[in-house]
C-alpha cells in the first residue's frame, strides 16, 4: 500500500468534509466514521472496521454524492484506488 498517498489522500478527504457546508448530518457522520477507518488501516489496526466494507461504504457514498460534490467524490475516488491497488 502506498502510504504516504493514502495519508495524503486521507488528508484532502478531511479537509473536504471540513469544507462541506451543505452536508446533512448524517452523511458527515459518515464520511468522518470512514475517514476513521481508512486512518485505522493506515496504521495497520486490525481492530477496525474490515477493509472489504470500508471500499464498499466509500463506493455507496461516492454514488449518492458525485452529481453534487464532485471535488469530495474525487478524493473518496482515490482513496478507494489506493486501496483496492493494495489488494483490498
């Protein structure tokens, strides 16, 4: 896994969630539980959520969000790159 993109990645996805002023609670919940996870991966912490269903959330998310956060869905695109490069 190339993890220094990933901690990149990860980065611009925190900061494009910070910058979300027109995301409904529930949705920025759920990106920062999946940014949560994708951090947890990135140090190795088998406690976390398994890394099959993280790509599968972040692939949910990007369908319901791309027509209206395209920059967002662009970051949450690479992550899940990255990680399914990785083998995940």
């Amino acid at each position: 896994m190339d993890k220094k993109r990933l901690h990149d990645s990860l980065e611009r996805l925190r900061a494009e969630i910070d910058r979300q002023e027109d995301l409904d609670d529930p949705t920025n919940q759920r990106l920062g539980t999946l940014a949560e996870d994708v951090a947890a991966l990135h140090r190795g912490d088998q406690a976390g959520a398994p890394p099959h269903s993280v790509v599968q959330r972040f692939e949910q998310e990007i369908a319901g969000l791309e027509a209206t956060h395209p920059s967002l869905t662009l970051t949450m695109t690479e992550i899940v790159e990255i990680l399914t490069a990785a083998g995940v």
